[in-house]
DNA sequence: TGGCATATGATAACGATTATCATTATCCCA
DNA sequence: TGGGATAATGATAATCGTTATCATATGCCA
C-alpha cells in the first residue's frame, strides 16, 4: 500500500461514499495536490483487486465505488432528483434471488439491485 | 414510424435480444446498408420514449435494448461466461422491493435487478 | 408544386476509462 | 550502504460508447 493508495482509501471510508473516479480524484487532490487521475484510477482497480473497495456502476453507467471488506452486502435506492444513494437491504430478497437463479439452473456469484426514485427528502416530507 | 425506424424496431423483436447499439447499427445494415449509427442511436432514443422499447445498462456500462409495451417487466440472470441474458422474474422480490423502499421512506419509479453468475449451459450440465 | 417540419448520415465533440511511456519512488540483497 | 531490479506515478495519447452539429434528403400538407 503505497502513499496515494492509502490516501485513497481514506477518501473512501471517511468520504459520503458512493464517489466516481473524478469525484475521488477531486478530494484525493486536497491531501496530494500532484495526484494524477491516472493513479487514481489504478489504485481503485488495486483496491476493488484486494477487497477493501467495491465498484458498481448505476444507470447512467459511470462507476462509483465504496469501502468493502468490512462492510456487509447491501443494495441501492437512488434517488433520480437529488442523486443521493441510500443503502438497504432486505435478507428475504437476497434469499429469494438465489432460489430464482436455482431455477433456472444459474449459479449466481453476484448481483446488483438498483431502485430508483425519489428519497424522502426530495418528495418534501 | 419511419422505414429506418420500423427497421430497428423489427431487429429487436425478431433478434436475440439484449442487443447493445452497435449490434443493432450491424443488424439493420443487412437490410438498409446505408443506415448510420447515429440513426440507430436516435431510433432508440425515439423507440424508448414511446414505450416500445427498454434501454437497460448492464455491469459493463454499455446500453443494451429490448422490445417493450407488450412485454412484461422481468429482471435478468446474465452470464460471465457467454454473455447470455436469462430472463426471469420473482413476484415475491417484486413486492418485498415495494416495501423495502417505503421502509425508507424511498418512493420507487423503476428498479434493476441483474444476477451476475454462470448459466447452466456454461456449467456444463 | 412549394414550403416547412422532420429524419438522416457524416463527422466532430465529449466524457469516462485505459494504454503508453518516460520518470520516480521503493524494495532487496550483495 | 549502495545500486540495480521492480513497482508506482503523472502526463498524455488513445479508445470506446454516446451525443451534438450541420448540411442534405425526405415526407406531408396547403
Ligand atoms: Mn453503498
Ligand atoms: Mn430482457
Ligand atoms: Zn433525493
Ligand atoms: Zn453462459
């Protein structure tokens, strides 16, 4: 783990999470002003590599990532009008999932649930 | 309905589906040779906003397309072998979606459900 | 037929990501 | 400790999917 890897990494579990390289790239810049997007972009795939980050790509299809390792599975509600992303998980849908794939005779390794919508702070409750 | 248009649109429903744009531009060449990418781009934009096909964005970030209005909502089982697309749907996941979103507060429009895995032909059984 | 909106194709532009390559930092052992 | 192999870095070019631009073509109706 070099200098900028941890740096990295720190964006990521002290950050709001759920950032883009760019995003990263921007608030890894306020520690190590001469950071390269490059490096960034390297030091995320040496990370997701190892297991202590995540990458999951929503509907617009640019990639975000998350701390991982120590963190539990969880899904994504993505608010459509402020972006923001609130975890959740439900173990019945997780369970189910894997009777689906049963099904149909798949072996799952993986898999992404997404709902989008608008979060309770932007339908003005 | 323009001659290109309808063109693409019976590419998706007579083809195997799940077809990203550039596939969809090489299809359609078959029949109109002269057709330019950037038609087919638009179609599917046109062909999404009138309901008759679904834009979804898998794991890898490219746009894939299907038909839509007389098919129902399904998620899909897709394989990290042979790229395949499984179609499949769980009611139960369905509604525990629903209330895992107003568990949150989280008022949901639409919703992603991709199982990256290995599909039984792959497996080899 | 003429006029105007829409559709089209070629191509430039764009944003995210990856590849390249020269330069630096780091590691490891004589 | 020194120096050479090895890995990491930053600048930048290249790539890929997608969108924007613009001139031309086509369709449609008065
Ligand atoms: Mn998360
Ligand atoms: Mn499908
Ligand atoms: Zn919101
Ligand atoms: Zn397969």
């Amino acid at each position: 783990m070099s200098v900028r890897r941890e740096a990295i990494l720190e964006v990521l579990t002290s950050g709001p999470g759920h950032l883009s390289a760019q995003e990263i790239h921007r608030a890894a810049q306020e520690r190590l002003p001469r950071i390269g997007i490059a490096t960034v972009y390297r030091a995320l795939k040496f990370l997701c590599a190892c297991g202590k980050a995540a990458e999951f790509i929503p509907a617009d299809g640019v990639a975000r990532y998350e701390p991982a390792g120590s963190r539990a599975h969880h899904d994504h509600l993505i608010c459509n009008s402020c972006g923001s992303f609130i975890e959740a998980v439900e173990p019945e849908i997780e369970k189910l999932q894997i009777r689906l794939a049963a099904r149909h005779g798949f072996k799952p390794s993986s898999h992404k649930l997404e709902i989008y919508g608008i979060c309770s702070r932007c339908s003005g409750k």
